[in-house]
C-alpha cells in the first residue's frame, strides 16, 4: 500500500530530525567533571548578596552569565553562584563552572536570586533548586527570573497570583499550564512587587539594571549601565518590545539544530580575567540561540577565573576550527597548536553581542546572525551585517535527507506493485 512507504518517509526524516536535536543538546550541555571542590570565600558582609542559582540538569550560560556580569560591575553587589552541591556544573556551550557555594552553605540569606533557565525545570533532578528559590521568595528575597528561568518560578509556586512574562515561545504553553499567573507578551521585564521577570536572553541584562536601580539607587544603575552598554537601554526607557511569533526568518535555527553534522567546532578563549558578559554573548550567539557551531571553552590551565571571580573548569583540547579569543592572552597557545585566531573586537561603548552577532554572520551567515538576534530578543536594528545570505550546510543535508526519503517512498511502492509470480502455475 502507497501509506507505507509515506510512513517510512516520514519516520525516516523525523528520526534524522530527532537524532540531529539530541546531538545539538548533548554537544551544548556535555557532562561536566565528577567531584566536588571547595567552596569560595564568603562574600563581604557590606554588600547586597546576589546568588545566582544553577541547576543540576543543566543552565543557560547567557541567563546566568549576562546579570552576574551586570551585578558584578557594581562594587555594591557581591555575587555568588550557588547550586545544590559543590560538584561543577554545565552551562550551554559546553561552559563547565564551579559553583561558589550551595543552597546550604551560604553564610547568609542572599537579598538578590537569579533564577535562569534549566533543563529539568519541572523535574526531579531539579527539585531541591525549586525548594530552594520558593524558600528565598517566601523570606522577601528580590527575585529575578531570567527568560525561561520562569518557568522554575511557576513550577515553584512563586508566580502565583502575579504578573509575569518570560521567553516568546514559551508564553504560549505556560498561559495553559499555570494559569493563576497574569502572562505578558511584548514587555522587556514585568516586575510585581519582589519578583521580575524578563524576556528573552539578554533581557536579563535589563532586568538585573532595574535590580540595581531598586537596591542600589539611580545613579548607580545608570554608572553599571553605561558599562554593559545594551542598545537603547535607560532607566526610564519604555519596557515595550515586539511581541514575536514563530515565523519564516527562524529557519535557520531549526536547520542548524536538526543537522549538527559538519557543524564547526569552536573554542572559545577563557584564560584568567574574561569578562563574563563577553563569553555570555559567545556561548549564546554561536551556540544556545543558533546551533551554527559546537562551542568549546578553552585554556591551557586546568582551572581558570573569570574577571569577578567565577570558577571555570576549561577544556584544554586542540581539535578545533577556530579560537575565538577576547585578548591575546591565549595567542601563542594557538599558534603552537595551528589553531587560527578570531580577535572579537568590542569597540568602546558597544555590547559584545553587537561583536558577537557580527562574527558569526561573517564566519556563519547573515540568516542564522538575525535568527539568534530574535531567539535572545535582543535589539539588533542598528548591527550591519555582512557574510554569507544563508546556511547552506544544514540546508544541504535537509534537501539529501528529502530525497533519501523520497527515495525510500518510491522503492516501497514499487516493490509493492511488482508482479506476483505464481509458483504452482509454473511446476
């Protein structure tokens, strides 16, 4: 029958589909080290404590990474990373980080907690971080959740009764599924009373500046501002963003994700001092928000520290297409291993996601530039792109996997219409 081989056809390109997705996800979030290593030293008694939670299961790198680094430019914040245990953790990208202390260990109740996305944010393996964050909310603690990290707070309990918004795609579904929370589309952060939510990505950046404003007074959000430099930003700016849907132009995420093969490997520089919100816009643009590479942080060290003291744990490989380097600390590495260097020039003022995007539209395409704009909702009218229109690799594998379905299809139906041969008939 013609079903049959249609069936086939379809199995067989959604099993391609299927396997490529879980190839991209194991590749952004790859096992971190086993063991668990000493905790950090506690945090100065002046300062606003921020604790930055990390889940067992896996973290978004820029979620987390982007207000660190915006709390962190203020010497009126001291932030920590906490996560169930001691032992190192994943964020997207392949980033492996140590976490500062546990849920348990914190020398006092944190007044600030970030809550990013995780994998398993409703599941097992991220019920104590859920216990943890609805304890925080429950004391007074300023919660800020970041993107998808809503997603925890809802299935926390801590949005009931509130406003909130989060991440474009998902509003859809968390409007269904937790509907005792007021969702707003189209808004950079929405704050109720404690709790602020943002949108995508790098909207955490604004979020964590209203965080400052709130704690720390004008003057000092506009001073962290002024350092972060997000496009457009001011404190009395409009929270209205555009409200997106899925649509035609978000192609090439989908294509990079279902088809990982022959995707480049690219380190990412991480000696001691990288700032954090540089390797943020890295990991997010090139990996978590476009899938157009495999994203390795990289030193020669076994363990490095970035600009304000988080805890890395690099890989120290040589099999890369690329080094993606902030400085020329890790140049000479490089060389003696033949691996080609990509400077990552931030001009005075400017975000590294605007160098960021720029990179990968010119070592990738302008197509997948523009796609990972819109997945971290961020505001890139004002970025001139130049590279290649479009991603042609996954492009060409998507248009091989058609035919070999095609092919399959028709070898089916043709088998079904031969002849049969009546073997009696010829004895």
């Amino acid at each position: 029958m013609r079903w049959v081989g249609v069936a086939a056809a379809v199995l067989l390109v959604g099993g391609v589909v299927a396997g490529g997705v879980g190839v991209s996800m194991a590749r952004s979030f790859p096992a971190a080290p086993g063991g668990e290593l000493a905790a950090a030293r506690a945090a100065d008694p002046d300062r606003v404590l921020v604790a930055v939670a990390a889940g067992s299961s896996g973290t978004v790198a820029a979620d987390a990474l982007a207000p660190y680094a915006v709390f962190a430019a203020s010497d009126r914040f001291a932030v920590r990373v906490v996560a169930e245990t001691l032992a190192p953790v994943t964020f997207s990208g392949g980033l492996h980080v140590v976490p500062d202390t546990t849920f348990t260990g914190l020398d006092r109740a944190p007044d600030v907690v970030v809550v990013p996305a995780v994998v398993d944010w409703n599941g097992p393996r991220e019920a104590a971080l859920r216990t943890w964050v609805a304890a925080q909310a429950a004391r007074g603690a300023v919660v800020l959740g970041v993107c998808a990290g809503a997603k925890m707070l809802a299935a926390a309990g801590v949005l009931d009764g509130r406003s909130a918004t989060t991440f474009w795609s998902a509003l859809p579904d968390m409007r269904s599924d937790y509907p005792r929370t007021s969702w707003l589309a189209g808004k950079r952060y929405v704050e109720d009373g404690p709790v602020v939510t943002t949108a995508g990505v790098t909207s955490g950046v604004v979020g964590a500046l209203r965080v400052v404003e709130r704690l720390a007074g004008p003057a000092e959000a506009d001073a962290v501002g002024r350092r972060v430099a997000y496009p457009g930003w001011s404190r009395t700016g409009s929270l209205d963003i555009e409200a997106h849907s899925y649509a035609p132009a978000d192609l090439p995420y989908a294509l990079n994700a279902a088809f990982p093969w022959g995707r480049p490997t690219t380190g990412v520089a991480v000696p001691d001092g990288v700032d954090e919100l540089a390797l943020a816009a890295v990991l997010e643009t090139h990996s978590g928000s476009s899938f157009a590479a495999t994203t390795v942080p990289v030193a020669p060290a076994d363990r490095t520290t970035t600009r304000h003291g988080l805890r890395l744990l690099p890989s120290r490989t040589t099999d890369l297409t690329r080094l993606i380097a902030f400085d020329s600390a890790l140049d000479g590495w490089a060389a003696a291993h033949g691996v080609p260097v990509t400077r990552l020039a931030v001009a005075a003022g400017e975000s590294p996601f605007d160098a960021a995007l720029r990179d990968l539209a010119a070592t990738g395409d302008r197509a997948t530039a523009r796609a990972a704009a819109t997945f971290t909702e961020y505001p890139a009218g004002h970025l001139a792109l130049s590279g290649p229109a479009w991603p042609w690799r996954p492009t060409a594998l998507l248009v091989l996997t058609l035919l070999a379905a095609t092919g399959v299809a028709v070898l089916l139906s043709c088998l079904h219409h031969l002849p049969l041969v009546d073997r009696g008939a010829s004895r």
